[in-house]
C-alpha cells in the first residue's frame, strides 16, 4: 500500500493566525494496520476546519486523537500549549478544553438533559450546581430547546439529542470543539437544526474541526477542507478550491460520489 | 364498521367444534377439570396412606413439645418450647444467613466484576481465577470445605482466642464481636422511631411533589434524612434522661460461681422466686475489691510429641483491674523445682519454665522438662485481684457472668516473681506480701440505668464467649460458600452488565474530561446496574434457596430443623407443606422488593 502512496500533504494553518493545534509527524497502528501516516497538521485559534475522505480514511481516529481517546504512537500532538504524553495530568488538561460531539449522540440515558449538562462542570471545573445550572440553561436556549432541560435523553429526537450534546460539550467552555460526523446518524430533516448550530457557533468564532460530509456546511462556514485517504491528508484547500477545482484523482473520484 | 358488516354472514354457519372461540373455552375447561381430578386423587390417596401409617396429615402437632436443642437462636429458645417455636428459629435463621450473605455477595461480586475488567494483568487474573475456580467447584463441596477444612481446624481453641482490633474475638467455637442491644428503656424510644420513619416518607413524598414542581432539581433525600436522625438521636437523649431503674430490677449475684442473674421482683419479695421474670440487657457492675483466681498449669499445646506447660486464668484484661499479681500455690515447692513464670498475655496467660541457660528470661524450649519431654503439669498458680471492676451487660437470658473467684489469703503468697513481665502496666509487679488470714469475698453487683440501647462487649470468662453478638462458625462457614460461591456469579454478572454499556458513553465521558474513575462510578456503573439487576435478583434467590445445604455445615436453618421435626413427628407432608410455602415466601418477599426497585431505576424512553 505504501508504495503507492505519495508524498504525504502538509496541512499548515495559514501565517499569522495563532495556532492552537498542532499535530506533526503523527503516526499511529491499530495492530498492523496503518491508520494514520505522517500527518501534519495546525489549527489556528477561530479557525473552522472540515475534514472529509471515504469511510475507513483514518478522518475519526485523527480528531479522536486531539483528545487523546485514541493513543498515537509516534509524532507530537499539542493542544492549546499542552502535548499529549502519557501523562495524565496532560490529557485531562487538553480534554478539558476540547469539547466533542459524536456521531451518536452518547447522552447519559440515566441522566436529565440538565444533568447531562451540568456533570462535567460540577465535577471536573468544580462549579457550584446553580452556577452549572445557569450555564447549561444558557446553552440549551442558544441551541434553541430550552424547554427540554428535565426531560430525558430517551424522551428527545435525534436533532435534539444531538443539540443537546452540543451544549453539554460547550458548557464546559472548550477552546475547541470536534465534531465526529455530528449528522451521520441523524434524520435528513432534522440535519438542518443541528447545522444551524454548528454554522452559529463557527460565525461566534469558535475553533472547529469537524468531521462530516455536508459540503454545504463546509462552503458556508469552513475556513480550510482537509481531504483524506488511507490515513493519509491527501489535498488541502479552500471549500472553493474544492467545488471548483480538486487537483487529485482520488479528490475527484471521492467528490463526484457525495456531491 | 367494516368488520361488523362482514362477520354475522360468516359466524352462524361455522359448527362448534371448529369454532376458535369454543376451541378456546371447551380446551380450558377441560384443562381445569384433569388438573382437579389429579389434585383430589392426589390429596386423597396421600390423606389415605398418611391416615393408614397413622401418621399426622394435620397441623395440630405443632403445638406440642419440640425438645429439639438449637445451638443459634436468635430470639429466645429452649427445647422445651413448642414445634412452631423451633420452625420459627429455622425460618429466622434461614434469613439471618439469606439476608447477610446477600449483601456480601453482592459487595465482593461488584469488586470481582470490575476487577475482571481491570488495566492491570494481575488484578484481572487473579479476578478470573477466583471466578473460573469457585463457579465450577459444586457449592457443596465448598460448603465443606470451608466448614472441615478451614473453620473446624484452622482458628485457635476457645481456651486461646485471637482479640482483633475492636473486641472482636475469634476461636473455633465462631466469632463474636459488640453489639448493641435494645435494653428495658427502648419502649421509651419508639415513639421516636416511628416519628422519625415518618418523617422520612413524608419528607420524601414532599420533597417529590417540589422537584415536580420546581424549575430547578431538587434534592429529595437529604433534608428527610437529616430530619430522621435528629428527631431519632433527640429521641434517644429524651429516652435516656429518665435515669431510674424499673420497678422491682433486682440482680441475683453469687460471687462464688461468678454468676447471677437480673430479674423483675414482680411479687415484691426481695428474692428470685419463679414467677419473677428475667430482664434482659441490663447494665450492670460487679466490683470486687481483692479476690483470687487460682488456675493449674496445663500441658494442652502438643506438637512434635512435646508437650508445653501452659496456664491460663479466665480471661482476665489488663483494664479490668488495678493490679494483679500471679503467684505459685505453693512457691517453696516452686523455689525448690526453679520453676518461674512468664505472661504470654499479662495476667491471664502465660507458661511455666525452668530457667535452665540461667539468662535471667524465657527461651522457647525452657517450658518442658527435658528428662520426660511433658510439661510442668499440675502446678498450681494464683492471681491476686485488686479493685476487679468490670462493666457487664445481661445477656438474652438477663444472665451475668464473671470468672469465679474465692476469698483472697488462703494460700500464703510468695516471694517468687515474674522473672521478666514485658506487659507489666502496674510497674513492679513482684508479689512480696505474706498473708494467712482469709479475706472475706466481697462483690458490689450494681444495676446501672441504660439508654433505650446498650453496647455489649465480648467477655471469654470461661471456655465460652459471653456477651456481644456470637456467630457460630457453622454459620460462618455455610456464610463464606454462599458468599464466595454466589459472588462468583455475581461477578460475571457485573462484568456483563459494564461491557453491555455502550463504549460511547465512556468516551463521552473522557472527552468531558472527567477521571477513570468519575467516568465509572458517574456513567458506567450506573447504566451496568440497570443491565445487571435482574440476573442479580435471580441470583439473590438462589443464595437463599442453596442455604438449604446447611446440613453441611451444621448450621439449624430452617431445613434442617424441619428434618429433625418430620423425623419426630412423622408429619412430612405437613413438614413438606410448611418448607415450601417458607420458602416460596422468602423469595417472593425478594423479589417483590427488588422488582420494584427495578421498576424505579428502569431508563426513561419515549
């Protein structure tokens, strides 16, 4: 398969900006296989990056790697000043200032939507509950289902669900947040409100990566596409660079499948 | 509407036997008319056997004399009692071993499990292993095992019981530890009690209807609770301010045996006649300013075919008396032999020796005589008590008991001291004084007002226990197999139910940045209790149903007594009857409860 491969892509963030992620020269295994080759890659701080590839691509395990939900075996990864090593205090450090949202979902079905929210806060940032409360109450209105607070995850819709996912990572205050295909598993009716969200929080000047396939999201608000292939970066460029005019075969190839 | 239309067309011309409806009925009815035709034959063929072998198919024997004796009996009990009474002790003890060994159970199942899960190789080994081995080892060749192989032999005798931390004592005879007992002024509490339950069911039925209500969460459970403790804990200090004794509270005491009993003078008499009934958990004092205790050494340790001198005194602890002091019986005897003594536990235990290397102190070997390799038997020892108080509380049977002492001064004491006393607490303990004269025996025996609770503390006086709360090890033993055997099960259960939680729960979890363990016991636990509970009940139902093993181990659960009864009395149908319906009870009581809890924890979905 290497042989095959060329020369992997350097997906620097533009000069100037200040970077907040760093990741170079990662290189990570799942036993054998290759998931992640050579990637380099800087984030600048309010910078919204979209990262897209065929499934398989290694897209997933790179941003789970930011977080450290996945172990990377060779190469930096620094986050906001902290680079993940295997020290502890290290990783919850980074993961305390990164937020996610996964393609599933993952509330706590045993906890209210307000306790799903307020968890993390109370227990990791140490706020006192009506202060987390207030916060969560804050987020839940700006992701527009305020009245959904004591309900249930198993009571909520799949949009809902997942906006709810979304005020649980942002009440924790992250300077970055990342988006594992937040819509995948959604309904494409109720994609449109989980969008929303997400173009509102890039256009407040949040920094995003986020993992998806809805290139509509990606013209509106992306500052830079990244696309991916056998766990490599493929081609760089803006989401026009993209629509008008990808360089790789496999850029195509890809492109003409999900337009 | 359509249906309507369509179905009297089509019903009148069906015949009956090939109507559904009547299939159904006619099919029920017969049904029920074999089950009642098998039942009277079988209730009638067994009325006739049991009425041909004269044997009693009735419940009228249980009225009678049991005479069965039970070793463990949780209220009081004696064989003269009736059948009911001694059925009543096995169902209690059935419940007192099910209710127990399902906590346990549940708590070592809970740390296996997540042991079995656990980062670190070992502790997931040693996690397998415990599980593989115990779940495949037939519960009664555990039960056995632990009965014969580790509780029989292993503990000390009861003459030399280990003292753990907290006045907990075991021996061979079984575990005994304090506890605390409701005395004569708990009716004064009870009131309080049950204001206090109430409180709680009130408090939370409120606290409820607000967090319905409220905007914000509520927290149900703590006001309630803390409401619950204060109206009990002022209940108790009411209840304890009366600081009289009931009427009548009398003590038999004789000091010679060591023994006496409190009792209600109801005739007003002054003297214990037998209609006076006997007042258990009493506090009492026994205070006896100088006695004596005598013992005689003992060859009772054997091992490799030598035999060691050992004595003991009845347990007798440094903080029961101000000073005493250890002597021979007849120390010319003693001074001509070169026998000395030394405390293995001042004053009460220790071994005779001869100091045969002449260093002044003990060495291991100096206890046996080397010319006959026994003992130096048969000597005797005196204790010298001084200002002996000791604080007792009157056992179920409302009995006291001390050690026995005599009046101190009818042997002459003498010069021979300790040679070495490493647990001296009195400084020079050296006995000089020479005394012929015979002080009388003195006891001050007082009855001290209690609280509606009194705390009992283990006394070994003699070669029993006294005092506390006493665990057989028949009761140890059948615990520890259920216990260990159905914590097996449980283990793997909890395992099961953390890997059926979804993986995104706890990386959703991490990526908040909560800890391991906050991901665990906030997230992961949760979800796994909910996945584990009905495996785990059904397993709770079978601890208490495989207690019936306890023939094993000795133990009177309500098996065994009702074995004994239906040998005695021949009724094993009624005996079959009465087993069945206690335990179909015990098991529906569990799961009843645990359903409900089931119920309550059960995830909310649309």
């Amino acid at each position: 398969m290497s042989n095959v491969t060329p020369a992997p892509v350097r997906a620097d963030a533009p000069a100037g900006g200040q970077a907040i992620i760093t990741i170079e020269g990662l290189n990570k295994w799942f036993g054998d296989f290759h998931v992640l080759r050579d990637i380099n890659l800087s984030v600048n701080q309010g910078e919204v990056v979209v990262v897209i590839g065929p499934s398989g691509s290694g897209k997933s395990t790179l941003i789970r790697c930011i977080n450290h939900l996945e172990e990377h075996q060779e190469g930096r990864i620094v986050v906001d000043g902290t680079e993940l090593t295997d020290d502890v205090r290290n990783i919850d450090l980074v993961r305390r200032e990164t937020g996610m949202v996964f393609q599933s979902f993952n509330l706590f079905p045993h906890l209210t939507v307000l306790e799903n929210i307020t968890l993390a806060p109370i227990r990791v940032r140490k706020w006192k509950r009506t202060q987390a409360e207030e916060r969560a109450r804050f987020f839940l209105d700006k992701v527009g289902i305020p009245e959904q607070a004591l309900k249930y995850p198993g009571q909520l819709s799949g949009g809902q669900q997942q906006r709810v996912a979304i005020a649980r990572a942002l009440t924790m205050g992250p300077k970055v947040m990342l988006f594992d295909e937040p819509t995948s598993a959604l309904d494409p009716e109720v994609i449109g409100e989980v969008l929303e969200v997400m173009v509102a929080l890039a256009q407040e000047g949040m920094t995003m990566i986020v993992v998806t396939h809805e290139m509509g999201f990606a013209r509106e608000v992306g500052d830079r596409v990244i696309f991916m292939d056998a766990g490599q970066i493929v081609e760089v460029g803006s989401p026009e660079h993209f629509f008008l005019a990808p360089r790789e075969a496999r850029t195509k190839a890809f492109l003409s499948k999900i337009l | 509407m359509a249906v309507a239309d369509r179905r009297p067309s089509v019903a009148p011309r069906i015949p009956f036997w090939r109507n559904v409806n009547t299939i159904g009925i006619l099919a029920q009815v017969v049904f029920v008319a074999v089950i009642l035709f098998g039942v009277v034959v079988l209730v009638t063929n067994t009325l006739n056997a049991l009425g041909r072998a004269n044997l009693p198919a009735d419940f009228s024997w249980l009225g009678s004399r049991a005479g069965i004796p039970i070793a463990e009996t949780p209220i009081p009990y004696t064989p003269n009692d009736p059948y009911w009474r001694a059925l009543l002790i096995g169902f209690l003890n059935t419940l007192k071993i099910a209710g127990i060994g399902v906590v346990l159970a549940s708590l070592i199942g809970i740390a296996v499990g997540v042991m079995r899960l656990a980062s670190n190789w070992l502790v997931r080994s040693i996690a397998t292993v415990y599980i593989e081995l115990l779940r495949n080892i037939p519960l009664a060749v555990q039960i056995v095992f632990w009965y014969t192989a580790v509780l029989l032999p292993i503990p000390p005798r009861i003459n030399n019981p280990v003292e753990l931390p907290g006045g907990v004592y075991l021996s061979n005879v079984g575990l005994a530890f304090p506890f605390l007992y409701p005395t004569y002024r708990f009716g004064a509490w009870i009131p309080f009690l049950v204001v206090a339950v109430a409180a709680v069911v009130i408090g939370v039925l409120w606290r409820r209807r607000l967090a319905r209500r409220s905007e914000r969460p509520v927290r149900v459970w703590p006001l309630p609770l803390l409401a619950a403790v204060a109206i009990a804990g002022g209940g108790y200090y009411v209840a304890s301010l009366d600081r009289t004794l009931p009427d009548g509270l009398a003590i038999d005491f004789t000091i010679d045996r060591g023994r006496g009993v409190v009792y209600r003078d109801v005739d007003g008499d002054g003297v214990r006649g037998p209609r006076d009934p006997v007042m258990p958990f009493a506090s009492t004092i026994v205070r006896i300013a100088e006695a004596e205790l005598t013992a005689s050494t003992q060859n009772i340790t054997e091992s490799g075919g030598v035999v060691r001198s050992t004595f003991r005194f009845p347990m007798i602890l440094g903080r029961d008396v101000e000073q005493a002091v250890v002597a021979f019986g007849d120390p010319d005897e003693a001074a001509e032999r070169g026998l000395e003594i030394h405390f293995t536990r001042f004053p009460s235990r220790g071994v005779v020796f001869v100091d045969r290397d002449g260093d002044g102190a003990f060495t291991p070997g100096e206890e046996i005589d080397p010319a006959t390799l026994t003992g130096f038997g048969g000597v005797r020892l005196v204790m010298t008590v001084f200002g002996y108080e000791r604080h007792i509380v009157a056992d179920r049977d409302g009995q006291v008991r001390t050690p026995a002492f005599s009046p101190s001064g009818t042997v002459r004491s003498a010069e021979v001291a300790p040679a070495e006393n490493p647990f001296s607490v009195f400084g020079a303990a050296a006995a000089t004084a020479t005394r012929d004269d015979v002080v009388p025996l003195v006891a001050d025996v007082e009855l001290r007002p209690a609280g509606p609770l009194v705390l009992s503390r283990v006394h070994v006086p003699v070669s029993s226990y006294e005092g506390g709360m006493r665990l057989t090890v028949n009761y140890l033993a059948l615990l520890l197999a259920l216990v260990i055997y159905t914590s097996a099960f449980i283990g793997e259960i909890v395992r099961g139910g953390i890997q059926a939680v979804a993986k995104g729960q706890r990386e959703a979890a991490l990526a908040l940045g909560l800890s391991a363990s906050q991901t665990f016991s906030l997230v992961v636990f949760p979800q796994a209790l909910r996945i584990v509970l009905p495996p785990v009940i059904s397993q709770y139902l079978n601890l208490t149903k495989n207690s019936s093993l306890a023939p094993l181990a000795g133990y009177g659960e309500l098996f065994v007594i009702a074995t004994i009864v239906q040998n005695q009395t021949g009724a094993s149908v009624p005996v079959a009857l009465l087993l069945i319906a206690s335990y179909l009870f015990i098991s529906f009581a569990f799961a009843f409860v645990l359903n409900i809890v089931n119920d309550r924890l059960a995830l909310v979905e649309r």
